[in-house]
C-alpha cells in the first residue's frame, strides 16, 4: 500500500517498534571493529558504542556478531555462538539503556566472505603474513563452490545438514542475544554474506530446493527468520538488512527485492534496513562498489520498499547532515536513518541534529553528566556567536 508524507513526524519524534520505543529516528549502524578475542567482547567495544548512546543516538546497533566461529569475517569478529560471549555483550547492552539508547545487535554469518583478513590490513584473503601474525584460514561455507571472487577463498557447497545446523546456530544466537538484553535484533542478509549469496543467482546455483527459481532463492532465509522469529520475544522487534540489485548483469531485480519485502513482512518483521551491494568481494572498499556512491544513495530503495509494502524502513548510506535526514523522515521516505562513519567522525552527531532542527532543547535528552554541561556552554556561546 502506498505511504504519504509525514508532515508531524520528524528525526526527533519517538517511533514504537512492538513494546520498544525509540527515542529519536537515528540509529547508528553496525560497524566492525575487527579487534575481538575469540568472538568477545571489550573495553573497546565498550567505548566504541557507548560514546553513540551518550550522543544521543535513539538506536545503537552492535557491529555484525557471528552464530558460529566460521562465520566470522576474520579472527576480530565478535560472536554470539558460545555462552561465555553473552557477559561482556551484556555489559554494553546495559550501558546503552542506562544512557537512554536502545540497544540493538546484528547478528550474521560471513558464507563464503569468512575467513578474511581485518579491513585495515586489506580486507581481502588472508596472507602469508597474515598467517604469521597468527590469523590462519579456516574452511568456508556457501550455497554453491562458487568464490566471492579471483583468489578468494572456494566455499564448500553446503549440505541441508550444514542449512538446519546454521539455522539452529541463529536460533541460539538469537538466544543469548536476549539473554544479554538487547531489545532489537537485526538479521544481517545483505553485502554477499551467507544469507545474501543464497538470495543471488549469481552465486546460488544449486539444483535442489534452495536453489533456481525465486521462490527456492529465498527459502533459506525465511527459514532463518521464521524460526529467530519464534525465539525472540514477541514484544522485541526484529530487522532484516538487505541489499537491492546491485547492478550486475544477471543478478537479483529490484522488482524481487520488493516481493523479498512483502515476505518477510509476512514472516514477522519490523523493519527492513535498506543496504547494497556486496556480492563480490567487499561491501565497502575503494574501486569495488557495484553502485554510484553519492549523499543519500541508497534511500530510493527504502523509498520505493515503503510505499510499495507500507512497512517500515531504515536508510542508510551518505546521509551527512541533519537537514536531508530530518527531510527524509519527513517526506515519508523512511522511518529511521542510520549514521555510520559520520558517527565515528562525529559521535554528537545526533545532539548538534538536535541543535539544528530543535534549538534550545540540546543537552535535554542525554546523560547529565554531558547535557548539564553543555547546556551552560551553549548559553554562553550563544553570547558571542551563532550556533
């Protein structure tokens, strides 16, 4: 069904999502970090995604979080897929509530794009010396012996043993993703990992009910969401993050990722985050991307979900101030944007929005111990210049 403008609904107005409550539409995306220690958790995390939700960020989502140890992208990747994982995600889960964000996490699994090397050190396959430095491969998974591309690592064909054991992997991820309190889960089906690779007739070409037509394309994830579904509390919701064509000859239509939509609406889905891209090698480095990158690139694909299907959406990608996300919200484009790197360049990104598109009312939403002061500078800044 179509949706209109949203003329009363800005960047700062709450959006209800089951029993959970934004506070603001800004969420800050999932951004890996590449430093864990046998999938856990640290200080850094710690400070890295709290200094989000002092920001004043309505949502802060956990970087990509793997069900099991070969799904990771490298040896840095956080994980859910053992117990011992839940404690320290806990503590940051515990941390974003106390400063007013949700806290929310994606969880995934890499397919065929494990077992690679940490951005900073290529983001490609790993090396020599990335052996000697201690990162050693791992075998590799996918829906067909097809690699992302020239030199990265073959996947093994999975078996539907390998499809029910990694579903029983998300189910337990999901799992302990609750037991450590975060109120929203993200599905990770986008950027050419595992569940993106079966969607693709590019990279699925298997001859059985998981692959060929459509409708086998998109059995596996449904699959996955249905029974995370079942798992996670009814009152939490639950995302999906997907990318759109990517622009490559034979590849998935927008018109499929549109029925790709309606179904998971169908399967219990919140919110469908908007991506692209990512189907050979990676999602974000120079010279591969598979679509023209400028402010705001991806947010036609949320647009067009919107209105076609009447769900919710999350934008993201180059959206660089305050001005085109409120205007986005407010045109009923999407329902929630996604800052990402302009979150780390930025972590106040949120608060100097609020400065902009509500003035006078800084420093009211966030932790005391940030808004006292800066209430009281912004006073007498406001003296001697405009803000």
């Amino acid at each position: 069904m179509a949706v209109s403008g949203t003329d009363d609904i800005g960047l700062f107005t709450p959006l209800r999502l089951r029993d959970v409550v934004l506070p603001n539409r800004i969420a800050v995306s999932p951004m890996c970090q590449y430093c864990a220690v046998d999938g856990l958790a640290d200080d850094w995390h710690l400070v890295h995604l709290g200094r989000f939700a002092i920001g004043g960020a309505g949502l802060v989502m956990v970087e990509a979080t793997a069900v099991e140890a070969r799904g990771r992208i490298s040896h840095g990747d956080l994980g859910l897929y053992d117990d011992a994982q839940i404690a320290p995600l806990r503590r940051i889960a515990s941390f974003l509530r106390h400063c007013g964000s949700v806290p929310g996490i994606q969880l995934g699994h890499a397919g065929r794009k494990a077992s690679m090397q940490r951005a900073w050190r290529g983001n490609g396959p790993l090396t020599a010396e990335d052996h000697a430095r201690g990162d050693l491969p791992w075998p590799v998974i996918g829906p067909s012996s097809l690699a992302a591309a020239e030199g990265w690592p073959l996947p093994r064909e999975m078996t539907q043993d390998d499809v029910a054991a990694v579903t029983r992997a998300w189910v337990a991820a999901a799992e302990r993703a609750d037991r450590a309190g975060f109120d929203v889960l993200e599905v990770h089906a986008a950027h050419g990992y595992l569940l993106h690779s079966f969607l693709s007739p590019l990279s699925n070409r298997r001859g059985d009910d998981l692959g060929g037509d459509f409708a086998n394309r998109v059995r596996f994830l449904l699959q996955v969401v249905r029974a995370v579904r079942r798992v996670w509390p009814a009152g939490k919701p639950l995302f999906v993050r997907v990318s759109r064509a990517g622009g490559m000859e034979g590849g998935s239509s927008p018109e499929g990722s549109l029925r790709l939509a309606l179904l998971l609406y169908a399967e219990g889905v919140d919110l469908i985050d908007c991506s692209s891209g990512g189907l050979a090698t990676s999602a974000t480095a120079p010279g591969v991307q598979e679509l023209p990158r400028e402010p705001g690139f991806q947010i036609p694909f949320a647009a067009a979900i919107r209105e076609r299907t009447g769900g919710p959406v999350m934008a993201v990608g180059l959206i660089l101030d305050a001005e085109f996300a409120e205007a986005t919200v407010r045109n009923g484009r999407a329902d929630v944007v996604a800052i990402g790197r302009g979150a780390l360049d930025d972590p106040n990104w949120p608060e100097h929005a609020r400065r902009k598109l509500v003035p006078q009312t800084e420093g009211t939403t966030i932790p005391p111990q940030v808004g006292w002061w800066m209430i009281r500078w912004l006073r007498l800044l406001r003296r001697f210049r405009p803000i």
